[in-house]
C-alpha cells in the first residue's frame, strides 16, 4: 500500500511540475507556435531588465541560450528542450548547494 501511496505522490508532484513548467514556456513562446525564437526570448529578456543591459548585451544572452538550448538545430528553444535546461538548471543548482554545506 505504501508503494503505491508514493507512486500517487510522484504521479502528482510531476503533474504539477509539467504544469508549472508549461506556465513558464507559454510566456516565452509570445506568438503561440510552441517554440521560443531568439526575438521572443529578446523581448521577454527587455522587459526583465529594462534598459539596464544594451541590446549587444541581450543578443549575446539570447543567442547563447538558444545555442545551449536548441539540440534539433531549428535556431528555436522547443517545449522539450526548454525542460531539459531547466532540469539542468535543477541538477546543477542542487550539485552547488551540496557543494557549499
């Protein structure tokens, strides 16, 4: 009974995690079309910074996130790959922490 308890739970908390991380794709993908393109990334990245950062800087950021990002060599970030970055993310956060106690 308590194997399949947890196995509800991890069935749940994924559910969520797929949830929110389809929330954070959408406000990427501005035009809808399932992928992130470096001008939707440019415009989401200005309206989080303002014009502190100058548009080469942005570019950089941009075209160096979807290069780490796009594994099918479309130039765009897909609903896949985006969640393999952000699991990276995850793991390598987790690993620093590990690290500083």
């Amino acid at each position: 009974m308590g194997s399949r308890a947890s196995t509800l739970l991890r069935d749940e908390e994924l559910e969520e995690i797929k949830k929110e991380t389809g929330f954070a794709f959408r406000l990427y993908d501005l035009d809808k079309d399932d992928k992130i393109s470096r001008d939707e990334l440019l415009q989401v990245l200005r309206m989080m910074v303002g014009v502190n950062i100058s548009d080469e800087q942005l570019g950089s950021i941009a075209d160096r996130t979807i290069q780490e990002a796009d594994q099918d060599g479309d130039s765009a970030i897909s609903f896949t790959e985006f969640v393999k970055v952000l699991e990276k993310v995850d793991v390598e956060q987790k690993m620093s922490i590990r690290f500083l106690h």
